[in-house]
C-alpha cells in the first residue's frame, strides 16, 4: 500500500485524534541495532542474507529460507592497526553460494571481499582486503558493481576509478571481475570522456555518457564487438544524462534525464537516432529519479525503474514523492502488488528481489511508525510467509505519525517537509526539536527514523525540511543551493521554525536546533544567526571552520573529489576565504547564547576532531563552556549500537534539561 499522506498543516490536524498518553520507552529501544537490515535473496531463492550486529559490529547473516540454518560471516580484522576490527558497509549475491561484502573502518570504506555465504574461500577483490592476506598491495581499487552474470565463475561488471594508480576518477574503465579468485581483466578502456557507462542484459557494456565541461553527449554500439558511434553529439546540455539500463523487448536503452519542466525522470531512448521517446512517468513537482541522491529504506532503493530479474525487461519505476509510489508496466507484478497490499493495507509494500527463474519474492512491508517486515511471497505455491521483522520490539501502535507539510521561504520558494508529532497529541504548542538534514544535497523522506521517534516518544514534536539542495523536487530547487551556505538554505532553515510558531504547531519559548554533519553546522549556524529563537542547540560531527576543513580535503588524497565538489558548490577556499570565514561558526561563537552539547567521534575522517575541539575552544572564550561528548571508535556515522545508545541518552538529557520536559 502507498498511503496518502497529508500535504498541508490544515489536513495534518484533521488527522489526528486525541489518544491517551504512550509510556516512555527505554532508549536502547530506539538505539539497538536491527535484527535483520538490508536482507537480499539469493539467485536461487534458497537463502537470504541480511546484516545483523555480531558482537558490536555489522556482520552479514545468512539464513537457509526453508530451514532456518543460520550463519555469519567473519570479515575479520583490518591490517591497518592491530585490534581494529572491520565492519559491513554492504554487499551483493554473485552467485547462488558466493557473495561481494564491501567492508569498512570507521565509516569509511576499507575493500571488497568475495565470500561463500558459509564464511569459505575469502578471496581479496578490492582495497585494502589484500593486506590480510599478505599481499604486496591491493590488487585495484573498484568497488563499484554494475553488472552481475550469475555464471559459474561469478563474473561481474565493475568500475575502476583509478583510485590505486594513474587515470582520472572521473572517467572510469569497466572491468570483468572473476568473483571465484578476483582476477580481473579491462573490458571497456575509458577513450576519455566517458563518466558512466551502461551494459544490456548480457553483460556488453553498449552505452557511454560523454562529459566535457560543461558539454555532454552519448556513444553507442550494438554488441560488444562492434565499433563505438556518437548517437548524441557533445553540446551543451541541462543536466547530464544517467544510463538505467536496457530494454531488449523495446530495444532501447534507458535513461534518465530532465523533462523540459527540469524535472529528472526515466525515457527510452532510440540508440539509432538518439532521440528520446515521452517520459515512462511523469509528475509536475517531483524528480522521479533524482540526481546525486538515491532515497532508500533499509538499503532499499525507492527511485529506481524495476527489471525482470534476469534484467532483459522493463517492469516498473519505483519513485518518491510525498511517499514511496511505483507504476508497474507489467500486469503479472501489478497483481502481486494487489495482492499484498490486500493483506498489508497499513504499510508501505516493496518488492525487494526475486529468484532468477521468479518463483520466490521478497519484500519489505515499512511505514512511519513500522520499521520493516521482510515476506517471502512464493508465486509457485501461491504462499506468502513472514521472514524477518527488523525491529521486532517496537510496537507501532506506539509509535508517532509522521505528517507531509509544506512551507513558503521568505523569497516565495515551495519548501516540503515532514511533522512528527508525539502520539496521543494534536500539533499544537508543542516544545519543537528543529533536526536539519545533513549533505547539504541529500532529503529527508518518510518512513520509520529512531532518533526522530525517541524524541516524539519524549513528547517533543520533530520538525524536518528539504530545504533548497535537496535533491528530488526539481532541478531548479537543487541547483538554487549553490554558493548558498550560510546564506539561503539557512534562511529556508529559520523560516521552517518561523512557520511553525506561526502555525501553532510549536510554543516559541521552547524550540531546540539538532543536526549531524552539515545539519550539526545548521544548527550551530542558527544559534549564532538567531540567538532569540532556540532555547538550545545541538550539533552532532558539524563542520565549525570551513577553510580549515577545505585545507584538510585539499590535502588528503582520498578527498580531492570532495574538494573539487565543495569548491564548486560552496566557495572558492581561496579566492572566497573571507565568505568562508564568515559562515564559520568558530567565528561568530560569541553571538551564541543558548546552551549547545557538542557530540564528536574521533575517528570521523569525514569532518575530523578538530573541527569539534575548533568550536569549543571559540565557546570557552567567550565564557560559555559547551557540554561536550566525544566518542572512540567512533566515525561519521551512527553504525555502533553502545556509542548509539550513548549519543541518544545525552541528548535526551541534554534536551530535558535545557528545553524542558515534553508533553505527557
């Protein structure tokens, strides 16, 4: 089911009811990790994998789906530092036994490991996966899969970056991966200006999408043995087109690109005269497949067009708008849609994956105040089965709703949002935990957020907005970011909790600002800009001195292309250092007057240490000393259930003693 979610604040308090008031919840409730997360059928349908914590740490589970055998895979430690133990940041079947797990250390990613999915024949792929096994070096650096062949010796389609030698990062070659030993041989060499690449249903890499500049365009060929030809000749053009895959019923290859309302949506495109057909689907005020940012629930796209599972055909497009939607070309799918949505009207219903020969289905049932059930539907025996809840303990009926709201900035701008009120309460006078996203180019979406429920169930309402940047309503609402931090954005910030005070919603003597990461610097940001408006702040990995952050990135090898991006989007460290100086908040820390905690990890290679201690030291100078946590083993992520549950615990703390207690 889809549900309809109000769009207005007028619809929003017709909605809700009057109930009695729900307990307060532990807060490991909200911080303990899933039970099951990311789970993924294997090609034969007799097994699913799943990530599960095994002893503080994400680790891939296995489950026998008819039995119930279960597993875990050991990714072992990292050779970076004895006791440094490795962790999960993905992975993909590549064949019936064997999986591709992309590990990580402290958030950042550290290889690729091809495993059987009973924890034999471990074989490096990628990064630093070969240092545990004694090797010279990592043999390269991909970790990109764009085609798998489920053939006998796990072949798949990779990028390579060139992160491990000479090449631009930009303009990746394919490679052919053989998963059974990792060896690896150069498929498709890069000419030079190819940015992305797409392979057809057999694995023949067919299409290329050419960059220069501010120039695009497209080279085709029919198979993989045939020459390369410009079906779309370099110009300049709105937007750069994405490949999503191939038709070969049509015998077109899929696109995204902007529609002329610049809005971002999926088209056949004719590789014989490089026209495009009308959009597959459409939609006035929403992207249907966003640019730079791919929403998901549990690791699970929500903007993606859906083929068989062999990849020959077009079955559907998946897209966001207020709330997940999907159109189904295929009337066999649209009826086992029907047909679970009958049986689970109350959430949200999504088709995850499906055996090779389509006999086997599983899904994933979610909502606002559902954090997910995984179904195995088996078309065969025309049986639906409940496989896995993710978090099992918590009881939706407790649990509070999540509204669609929408806003005007002050320069007239259309601002989307959402308005978590806490359960049994209408949305009134409420003490209003103001919590920017991060990015600044990502989106909140609605579904189930712990964070955003431990605070209603405290009885503060939650209030989020897309602010300008987030990507997927348009691409003059994205593009309008640019160059606008510390200037726009913060003001579509300020003017969402204006709107609220104005609305009712909120009481004006007890507003908090919450962020991490770019939304930790929004909040700090807002404190200094707006002194009267928050009772207190708190900025979990915010960045606090953005010339010291870009003269980390230019640096760092690893972060050139973050550079690069940054430069672009957010200023010039050298010709706009002055600009940066301004918008830093160690710099204006004296106009700060509400209470702030400071929460940090000390492995975050993403905003680094020093960008926390930068910011207390400018506080303790002006008299007023910051509560302060820092984390070990700890990085830009919230991945570890202990320093989860710490995080959630002070700032419950922090907010009932500097906000006040929420409503009962």
């Amino acid at each position: 089911m889809i549900p309809k979610l109000p769009l207005c604040f007028a619809l929003a308090v017709a909605l809700l009811a009057p109930a009695a008031a729900v307990e307060r919840l532990p807060v490991a409730d909200f911080a303990r990790q899933p039970e099951a997360s990311r789970a993924r059928l294997s090609p034969d349908g007799r097994h699913l994998a799943f990530v599960r914590d095994h002893d503080g740490r994400p680790a891939v589970h296995v489950a026998e789906v008819d039995s119930g055998a279960l597993s875990w895979i050991d990714v072992g430690e990292a050779a970076l530092a004895d006791g440094v133990r490795k962790g999960v940041g993905g992975f993909a079947w590549v064949g019936d036994r064997r999986l591709f797990i992309t590990t990580t250390v402290w958030h950042a990613v550290y290889g690729v490991l091809a495993v059987d999915f009973d924890g034999h024949r471990p074989v490096p792929i990628s990064g630093h996966e070969g240092d545990r096994f004694n090797l010279p070096g990592s043999r390269f650096v991909p970790r990109e899969v764009i085609y798998r062949f489920f053939d006998g010796e796990q072949n798949v389609l990779m990028l390579d970056r060139h992160e491990g030698g000479s090449g631009s990062y930009n303009h990746p070659d394919v490679l052919r991966v053989r998963g059974e030993d990792g060896l690896a041989r150069v498929v498709v060499k890069n000419p030079g200006e190819v940015v992305a690449w797409g392979a057809d249903h057999r694995g023949a890499v067919r299409f290329g999408v050419l960059r220069h500049g501010d120039l695009s365009g497209a080279i085709y060929r029919e198979n993989a043995a045939a020459p390369w030809r410009a079906i779309l000749p370099l110009q300049d053009r709105t937007g750069l087109m994405r490949p999503l895959g191939f038709d070969a019923s049509l015998g077109r290859v899929l696109v995204a690109a902007l529609t002329p309302a610049k809005r971002w949506t999926i088209f056949a495109l004719d590789p014989a005269t490089g026209q495009l057909g009308e959009p597959l689907v459409d939609d006035a005020e929403y992207d249907i497949l966003p640019e730079g940012f791919n929403p998901s629930i549990d690791g699970q796209s929500l903007a993606r067009p859906l083929f068989t599972p062999r990849g020959d055909r077009l079955l559907g497009i998946r897209y966001l708008t207020d709330a997940p939607r999907v159109k189904w070309l295929d009337s066999e799918y649209a009826g086992y849609q029907r047909m679970i949505d009958r049986m689970l009207p109350d959430t949200v219903n999504l088709l995850v994956d499906a055996s090779l020969d389509g006999t086997r289905q599983l899904w994933l049932a979610y909502s606002d105040q559902q954090p997910g059930v995984y179904y195995l539907v088996d078309t065969a025996r025309k049986a639906v089965r409940r496989l896995a809840s993710r978090m099992g303990w918590i009881k939706p009926a407790q649990m509070a709703p999540t509204l669609a709201i929408k806003y005007q900035a002050r320069d007239g701008l259309l601002i989307h949002g959402f308005l978590t009120v806490p359960a049994g309460h209408e949305p009134k006078g409420l003490p209003l935990v103001v919590l920017p996203h991060g990015g600044p180019w990502v989106r909140d979406i609605w579904g189930f957020d712990p964070l955003v429920q431990l605070l209603a169930n405290r009885g503060y309402g939650v209030l989020q907005m897309n602010y300008r940047g987030s990507p997927g309503y348009g691409e003059q609402l994205y593009r309008d970011a640019r160059r606008q931090i510390g200037r726009k954005i913060q003001d579509d910030i300020e003017d969402a909790t204006r709107w609220a005070v104005a609305a009712g919603v909120a009481d004006p003597a007890r507003l908090a600002i919450f962020g991490s990461s770019y939304g930790g610097y929004s909040a700090l940001f807002a404190l200094g800009h707006n002194p009267e408006l928050y009772r207190c702040g708190i900025s979990f990995a915010g960045v606090t001195d953005w010339p010291a952050i870009f003269d980390d990135r230019r640096t760092d090898p690893a972060g050139q292309s973050a550079f690069r991006f940054w430069r672009r989007e957010i200023g010039d460290p050298d010709q706009d250092r002055d600009f940066l100086r301004s918008i830093s908040p160690v710099n204006f820390a004296d106009r700060i007057k509400a209470p702030v905690l400071i929460i940090q990890g000390r492995n975050d290679r993403v905003v680094p240490e020093d960008q926390a201690r930068r910011m207390i030291t400018a506080l303790e100078r002006t008299g007023r000393r910051p509560e302060s946590l820092f984390l070990s083993d700890q990085g830009h992520d919230l991945a570890s259930e202990k320093n989860r549950t710490a995080i959630f615990q002070h700032v419950v703390d922090f907010l009932e003693q500097h906000l006040g207690p929420g409503v009962k």
